[in-house]
C-alpha cells in the first residue's frame, strides 16, 4: 500500500487553502505556548505599523500606507518567540551542564526563553557562570588584544540585527583591522549579491509592492511564500484577482502557492472560499531551473524568429535589447547549440510544458520573476539568477512598471546588513568613505565569508568568533566539521537573545551576552530610541519596541558592540559614547557614508520611511559595459549535478511552516500534512514505487561525494512520507539534514552551501 499512514507518521493531507481559520488557530497556540501576557497581545497588533516595531519575522515589504493590521500567523510565532515570558536564568544553567543540554533537541533550547545575564562558561563544573557586564567586555577586549593578526578574528552578523547595530559591527570589526564578515547571507542571497551586479549593475531586486498592481504575469520559481512570506499571499492574491497569471516553479506542490484564504479578509475566511493562488505549477526536477529557463529563452527567441521571418510582429522586445543591453547574440549561439534533451532531462519538464510557459510569458507585456533559496543554494546559483535576469531582459522587463527581478530575502533586515557595510568584499570607495570621516585606516585585503571562516578556524589561522546574533554552527553546511572548527577556536562570543545549539560550541573562553530584540523598549541617554530596517524592495523604515524588557541586565546591540569597541581600540578616534547615546548620530554617520541614506533621520519620520535608490529600477546599467550584460551559462555547468545523479536521487532541504531558520517552533508542518515530526523524507509515488519503500518506512540516506562515490555523511531511520512532488528528488527539513553537506559543495561564484542539491542513495532500514 503507498498511501500515507496516520498512524506511523501523523501526515494527512491538507485540504484547506493557506491561511484562514488555521493560520489563527495556530498563532492564538502560538501566544499561548509562550505564555504571553494579554497586554502585550494587544502590543503585537502594532507589528508592522507605522509606530510600532518592525515584524523580525520575514523581509516582504508593508502595504503603504500601513492603515491595519497586517496579519501574519508566522509574524505572530516570530514576535511570540521574542516577547516569550519564559526566561533562560543563571540559576537554568547552574542546574544544566553543556553535556547534558547538548542533548536537548533544538526546540526545547530556545523554548527555555530569553537570556538574562551577561555568561561565562566554567570548565570546571561545565556550565555557564554570571559574570558582570564590565568584566565580560574586559575580559574579551583583553583577548582581542592579544592576538596579533585581526584577521584571525571572525565576525559574524545574522540579519535580524538592524541598521545601526550593522554599521556599528562593521566599523568595529573594521577599526580593529580585519574584513572577515562570515554572514547569514552568504548561506542564503550571495549569490544575488554577486550575480546581479554584472548583470544589472546593482546587487538587489528592481520592483516595488506597488508594482504587482500593474503586472500581467508572476512567476514564482524556488521559493514557498505560505509558510516563509506569509503577507506576501496577500499581494498575490489581489494580483490573482486582478486576473493577471501566477505561475509556481517548484519540485513539491506547496499549498501556500496554491490557494490562499485571507486572515484578513472574515467572510473568505468563514465560508471558506479561497483565492486559487498559481494558475500553472510546474513540478521542476531539483537544480532543473536554469535549464528550464534556457528552454523558455531558447523557444522564445525561435519564435521571435518565425514570427519575423513570415512578417509578423516582434516577440522578443528588439528595441530594448539593442539600446539597454549587451550579449544577446552570445546568448542567441549558445541557445541555438543547447539540445532540447538536455533541457528536458535536466529540468525535468516537457517541450510541451517549457512551450507553454513560453506562450504565456511572450503574451505578457509587464512581468515580475519572484525566487528565493530554491534558486540560490546550488552549485550554480549564481548563474541560476543571471538566468532568470536574462529572461526577463529578453522582453525588456527590468526598469518599467509593474515588472523586473524579485528576490525574496530572509531575515528581516538581511538586506539593510549588506546595505550599510556587513561585507567581506567591501569596494574601495566605501572604505575610503570610512578613512576620512572616522580619521583610521580600514583593511583593504577582503576578508572571509562562511566557507572561508569555517576552513580558517579547521587550519587554526582564525582564532576567535564573535557573532551578532544567529546560529551558525547550525546552520551552516558540513554541521560536524563546522563543530570541530569552532572547537578549536581560543574565544567564542555570542550577541544573542535565546539560547541555541552554537552556545553549546564550545572553544577556550566562550561569553555569552544578552541583548534587547526588536519589540522591546530601548532607552539610552537622550531617550527612547529608534532603530531602522530595509525591507526585500529597498524600503528603509524605523521600528520601535514597545514591550518591556525582558531582563534589567539585557542592553542593546548597539550598547554592546560599542563598548566592546572602545574598551579593544585602545586609540580609537570614534566617539563610540555619542552614537549609544543617540541613534540618530549613527543615522548621521550612515548618511555620510552612503548618500542614497540623505536626510536619513526626517525621511524615517514618514509613516512607511522610503525607498533607497535603484539604479537598474530607473534604466541606469553601472556595469563595465554600461549596458545590462546577458550572461551565458555554459552547457558543462548546466549538466554537472544531472551528471553526478543520473542513477542517484537529488535531495533538497526546506523549512517547515513551524519554523523560523534553526529556531524550530513546533513539530507541525501544517500545508504539508506533517503533525508531530521532523524525521521525515518526502518522496514522490512514482519514485518510491521505483525504490520499493512504502509510506511510514524508515530509510537510511547516504550523502555522495563529487565523483558519486559514498561519503560517511548520512541521515538514519527517516520515515517515508508520499508526497505530491516530481520523481527523483526527495526532500527533508533543515537544519537537521546540514550534516549531509560537503564544506567544498558551494556555488562557485558565491561560495553559498549547495543545501538544495545534494546527491544522496537511499536503503531500506532492516
Ligand atoms: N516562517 C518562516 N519565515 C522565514 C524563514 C523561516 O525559516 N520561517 N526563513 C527566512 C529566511 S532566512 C529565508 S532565506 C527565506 C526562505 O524562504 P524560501 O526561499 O521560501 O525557503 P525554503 O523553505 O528553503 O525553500 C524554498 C522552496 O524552494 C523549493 N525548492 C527546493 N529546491 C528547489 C529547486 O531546485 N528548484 C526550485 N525551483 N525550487 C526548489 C522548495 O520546495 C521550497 O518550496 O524565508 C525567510 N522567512
Ligand atoms: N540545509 C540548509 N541550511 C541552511 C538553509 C537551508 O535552506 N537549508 N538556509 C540558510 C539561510 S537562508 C540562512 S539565512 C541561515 C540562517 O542562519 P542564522 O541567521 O545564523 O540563524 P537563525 O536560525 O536565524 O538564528 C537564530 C538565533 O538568532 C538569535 N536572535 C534572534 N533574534 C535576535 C536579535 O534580535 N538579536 C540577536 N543578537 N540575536 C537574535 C537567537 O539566539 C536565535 O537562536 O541558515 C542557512 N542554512
Ligand atoms: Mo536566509
């Protein structure tokens, strides 16, 4: 029998649309789980408003002018998370030792709550000891201060951090001499980071919210907005309304792409009508998509051609590719020489589909392309997304209303990081900005990423990591060996509000410092404070917390980094004192430094804030070339994975919908029909027939080297869950599959961890 079991597994299929009923009952559970108090339930009804704190949840855009609640069932277990009553003491790690809470699993250490104290960790009784805020920044500025080469210290920032505290971590980091940035989003949008601005110029997306108001087609390619991007069903549901064209690309069929019922909307909700979200879903084979992409192009450009040929109208967009770009006739030869079996094996899809999709793209005149980590996190991620610009260059969709690139960001200020300076590779210019407004000399040599990080600790070069909020020995790829590295690390520091697994990574010194979130009240000495945050569409707009803090200990991240900064730079010339005291003064430096932030402090009093200038939005090419730059990807990239796994299966790793990252809410993965577990491996009918498994076995899955050979990276005692999702490819939850990942399978141009394509054999437990 291959149907799913109830009874082995908890899976059901879920019938109902996205959001509705469910989404409420699930945050009401939410609420209560975290046991938050009713006055503050009435607080989080100013997520997301003009003067309340921005949601940390996910970094989709507000509706402007915001004018109600924006409600969002993720949003709510975001700030639930935060504004949690649960409290992580010192007297909680006095009864628990790092031995013994290293057995814990993930949930139940952040469930623990909020840190209170400044810790230390005591090798002698194994757990985390009190220590005062004074000594705990002596003790590390002592550190830092020894060690001879700054770049043997890693800093690492997460995105929920805002603006302020980003630039502030920069220019410390900086001051004290290294460009070592290891960040979440070298594990999440580099390859957008990097693989935009030889095409376009700029290293973000083009559109705005206001632009799926004027669109004729949304393709949404690798990503899964029901459960990661909640609010953004709301835009694609007046998209879908509208009667423009929605169409999903994505290996499993994600209800939230489906159909959506609005939360905000009672009687759609009660009579459970629903809003049918793709109007065609592409089931595409894993790391299929920029074949599926070149198959578009190509039968678009020989339908430009016919049409032509017998005297009819254009299909591509002539005009726009001879005035704004370069590379078409490149472009056009490798087209022409790239088989329609290539295309069709790697994708996984049709003729007759990549036909289809080729028709309703030529029809629309207005088109935006939205993606996320189903596009990034492969070996060639960063020519997937010069692929998805080159589609849309191909009918001049970048620069005009109601079409262009969008990416899909992650963490809630993942964005505004890069924005003011979190970056490995910082450009000449910048640092130049830094030398004469901050009168010190930043390193020039660019420093590390993740990948880089990880392999500096592994050789000892790197001797200290200080992150800024995060998870990173989780989350990261090759999970044991990224243990081992951190292991060997002489200090360990982690800025943070809950406790996670990296906290128990242990190297020499390790401090643990508690700090304010986002919906908490912030006061310094000139009073409340303010801080900012970019959004996926460039808006930069201010947050202010508005719950009590948790603990009297905690301080802010901009308190904490700054007085790291000036007890290490011993010379310092910065007035570290002056930007704690005011936010606005670091806004004033930000401004300084990158002029798109001019007259920061006023344009941050308007309900919504403003939008950061977008070159490539307004037709503007800063490329060598002047122009927007078609990229080819050659044919031995496009074929390597499908090489690798002719026999073997692809595995992919996804996020559940009771998840946020490696902070794992709860056990159900509602749209899925998961309740109760995370062991789990999805798989097609057709595939598991083809392996001989049955719902609710247990399976084995081996992890392949680059030459198909076994590696010693495996999952045990999985259990079978069929799923409707294309053969060949199976499925599981991060960040319990990270140990399946190779340090050294990155894409080439980024170094982001290929989490999405990993080759794996599967065997049948005994
Ligand atoms: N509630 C919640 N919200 C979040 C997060 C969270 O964990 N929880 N995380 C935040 C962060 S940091 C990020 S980066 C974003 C992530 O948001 P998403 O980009 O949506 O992230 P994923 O869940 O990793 O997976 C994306 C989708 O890609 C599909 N996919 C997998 N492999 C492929 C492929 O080869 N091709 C295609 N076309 N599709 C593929 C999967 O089936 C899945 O539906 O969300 C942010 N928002
Ligand atoms: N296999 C696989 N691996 C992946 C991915 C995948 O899809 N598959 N996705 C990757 C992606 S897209 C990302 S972005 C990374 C995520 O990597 P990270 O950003 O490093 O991880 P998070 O899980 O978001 O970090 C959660 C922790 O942040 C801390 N925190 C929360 N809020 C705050 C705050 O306001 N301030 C401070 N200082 N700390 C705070 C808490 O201690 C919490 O435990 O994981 C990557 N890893
Ligand atoms: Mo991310």
């Amino acid at each position: 029998m291959l149907k799913n079991s109830n009874k082995n597994v908890g899976i059901s299929s879920y019938h109902n649309p996205a959001g509705g009923l469910d989404a409420l009952t699930a945050a009401a559970k939410a609420m209560h789980d975290q046991k938050i108090i009713i006055r503050d339930i009435i607080s989080l009804f100013k997520i997301n408003q003009p003067k309340g704190f921005d949601c940390p949840g996910c970094a989709w855009p507000d509706s402007h002018p915001t004018s109600s609640f924006e409600f969002c069932e993720n949003g709510i277990k975001a700030v639930s998370w935060e504004a949690t009553s649960k409290r992580a003491t010192p007297e909680f790690f006095a009864k628990n030792t790092i031995k013994e809470l290293w057995q814990w699993s993930s949930f139940r250490l952040e469930n623990e709550g909020r840190l209170t104290h400044p810790m230390k960790y005591d090798i002698v009784t194994d757990t985390y000891k009190k220590i005062t805020w004074e000594k705990a920044i002596f003790e590390i500025a002592s550190k830092l201060n020894q060690y001879s080469n700054p770049d043997s210290v890693e800093f690492y920032a997460s995105g929920r951090t805002s603006n302020e505290a980003a630039f502030l971590w920069q220019l410390f980091a900086r001051e004290y001499g290294t460009n070592n940035f290891p960040d979440c989003s070298n594990m999440c949008h580099e390859p957008t980071s990097v693989g935009l601005p030889p095409s376009i110029g700029v290293g973000k997306g083009t559109i705005t919210l206001e632009d799926f108001n004027h669109c004729d087609l949304v393709i949404c390619i690798g990503h899964n907005p029901g459960t990661n991007h909640p609010r953004m069903l709301g835009t694609l549901r007046q998209v879908s309304k509208r009667g423009a064209i929605i169409l999903a690309i994505n290996p499993l069929k994600e209800r939230g792409l489906e159909s959506f019922a609005s939360p905000k909307h009672p009687i759609e909700m009660l009579s459970l009508n629903y809003t049918l979200l793709a109007s065609k879903y592409y089931k595409i084979r894993i790391g299929g998509d920029a074949a599926l992409l070149k198959g578009i192009m190509k039968c678009l450009i020989s339908m430009h051609d016919q049409s032509v040929n017998t005297g009819k109208a254009n299909v591509i967009n002539e005009k726009f590719i001879n005035q704004h770009t370069k590379g078409f006739k490149e472009l056009k030869t490798d087209l022409e020489k790239t088989s329609w079996k290539t295309l069709e094996d790697i994708s996984g899809l049709k003729y007759k589909d990549i036909e289809e999709i080729t028709h309703i793209y030529a029809a629309s005149k207005r088109t935006i392309i939205c993606y996320g980590m189903g596009i990034t996190q492969h070996r060639n991620g960063t020519y997937n997304i010069q692929q998805i610009v080159n589609l849309l260059l191909l009918g001049g969709n970048i620069g005009k209303k109601g079409a262009g690139i969008c990416p899909l960001r992650g963490h809630s200020n993942v964005q505004g990081n890069r924005t003011v300076g979190i970056t490995e590779k910082p450009s000449k210019e910048f640092l130049k900005k830094l030398e004469t407004i901050f009168k010190f000399k930043p390193p020039y040599k660019h420093g590390h990423g993740v990948v880089d990080a990880i392999k500096s600790m592994i050789t000892g070069q790197s001797k200290a990591l200080l992150c800024l909020g995060g998870n990173l020995a989780e989350a990261m790829s090759d999970q044991l060996l990224t243990f081992q590295a951190i292991r060997k690390l002489d200090l360990v520091v982690h800025i943070a509000t809950k406790l996670n697994r990296s906290h128990l990574v242990l190297g020499k010194d390790n401090y643990l410092l508690p700090v304010l979130g986002r919906t908490e009240i912030d006061i310094q000495a000139s009073g409340e404070q303010k801080i900012t945050v970019e959004d996926s569409m460039s808006m930069v707009h201010s947050s202010q917390g508005v719950l009590k803090q948790a603990s009297t200990w905690l301080k802010s991240e901009p308190a904490v980094i700054a007085s790291l900064a000036k007890t290490t730079l011993l010379n310092t010339k910065i007035n570290w004192d002056q930007m704690v005291n005011n936010y606005n003064v670091i806004r004033n430096f930000i401004e300084a430094v990158f002029p798109a932030f001019k007259d920061f402090n006023t344009r941050i009093q308007t309900a919504g804030g403003f939008c950061l200038y977008n070159s490539a939005a307004n037709r503007i090419w800063l490329t060598p070339s002047g122009k927007a730059n078609f990229i080819v990807m050659p044919n031995a990239n496009l074929e390597e994975l499908s090489i690798l796994t002719k026999d073997n299966l692809l595995l992919t790793t996804i996020r559940s919908h009771d998840q946020y990252n490696t902070t794992i809410y709860g056990l159900n993965d509602r749209y899925r029909g998961i309740s109760g577990r995370r062991d789990i491996l999805f798989i097609s009918w057709e595939e598991a027939k083809k392996q001989g498994v049955y719902a609710g076995d247990k399976v084995n899955i081996i992890a392949l080297d680059s030459k198909g050979a076994r590696t010693v990276r495996r999952m045990d005692n999985l259990i079978i869950v069929i799923y409707n999702m294309i053969a060949g490819c199976v499925a599981t939850y991060y960040p319990e599959a990270n140990i399946m990942i190779s340090l050294e399978d990155y894409d080439k141009v980024s170094k982001t961890p290929a989490y999405k394509s990993i080759p794996i054999v599967m065997e049948k437990c005994k």
